[in-house]
C-alpha cells in the first residue's frame, strides 16, 4: 500500500486576479505563503513523509520549497504533474474568454470536457497524463508515503477516476482549496479515499 498526500498550491496572483493559469505561471501571494507555512507546519507533524514530488510549475515548486524546511527530503520536480495546458486562454480572465472567443468561458462552464480551446492540452489527454504519472508514483513506492504538490484540475482528475465519476461534474462543483489536502491508499488492485480538500491548517483552530 502506498499512501499518497496530494495538495494543490498555495494561493498565486493568478488565483487573486481569477485568471486563467494552466501551464503560465505567478508568484504566490503574501496569503499563499502563509497558506504554505501553515500547511508545512502540520505536514510534518501529523505524516512521516518518506518522498516528495511537485509539478515543476513555480507556484506548486514554490510551495513545495516551504514544506522542505521541515524536512532534508529532495523535491522531485516532475513536468508530467503540471496543470492543463489551456492553450491561447492562459493569462486571461473569464471576462476576457468570453468577449474575445465567442462567449467561450460560458461553454466552458456547461462542460468543460467538450468545449475546444486553441492549442489546449485537451482534457482527455491531460487526465490520461495525471492518472498515468500518480499510478507509477505509487507503483514505484510501495509501502510509503508520498507527498505530491500539484494543482486543483489534476487533483480533479483523480478524484474522478478513484470515485468512477463525471469529470466536468467534478470540476465545475466541488472545491478543491489552496493547500488541501486529499488523501489515498494506493494498492495494485484499488485506491481508497481517505480524505479531500482538508484545509484544516488554515482556520484559526488549525493554525495555532
């Protein structure tokens, strides 16, 4: 069995600005740095953590940095954990995707899977790559706990292949916080959710 602690990034400009991330990238903001320490302060006591990987994108990487103030573990940036790439809507808000792409945000939000994005990733592609890279993780860490940094879609994409469910569902309906976490179990056979989108850490009770 292999456990796996996944988290998505602290807070990012983009994040406070609501533009479109995808493979672009932002710094983490002053809030998103103390979402870091705060998660970096529980990690550490509650898990003895024996590997850590990030995707290579500087919001998750420096996230990942935070947490390894605890610890002399190495981070293992690995590209294949990035978010989906989103093509010619990265950087933009919303706003911006509608006016410029024929109301395309709005197709977007009556699902996600179908609407077509210029020089986009494809959604089908991205969870091929996300369930794929997490699976060999756990294969090639038996019997260990493994942190993964990453970001809120890909977290999403495994969510929906562990519970058997609709992907846009998921994406267009369920929360996944900056710094939760979800937890699993991973054997060859099954995978059991323990736990999603925990941000404990961040309210008042949990940070002290």
């Amino acid at each position: 069995m292999t456990r796996l602690i996944i988290i998505r990034h602290a807070e990012s400009a983009f994040n406070l600005q609501g533009r479109i991330q995808g493979h672009l990238d932002s710094a983490l903001t002053p809030k998103g740095v103390r979402q870091a320490c705060a998660l970096a302060k529980r990690i550490f006591k509650k898990f003895k953590v024996d590997k850590i990987y990030s995707s290579d994108l500087g919001r998750a990487y420096s996230t990942t940095l935070h947490i390894v103030k605890h610890t002399r573990l190495p981070i293992v940036p690995d590209t294949k954990l990035r978010e989906i790439n989103l093509g010619a809507w990265e950087g933009m808000t919303p706003e911006e995707v509608d006016r410029l792409y024929d109301k395309g945000f709005q197709r977007w939000l009556k699902g996600p899977s179908k609407c077509r994005i210029p020089r986009c990733e494809g959604v089908a592609a991205f969870r091929r790559r996300i369930v794929g890279r997490v699976e060999s993780i756990a294969r090639a860490n038996r019997g260990k706990t493994v942190l993964i940094v990453t970001h809120g879609g890909a977290i999403t994409s495994l969510l929906a292949e562990w519970l058997k469910a609709d992907f846009d569902t998921l994406l267009l309906n369920l929360q996944i916080d900056n710094t939760s976490l979800t937890i699993a179990e991973a054997t060859d056979k099954k995978v059991r959710l323990m736990t999603v989108n925990d941000a404990t850490h961040l309210s008042p009770r949990g940070s002290r």
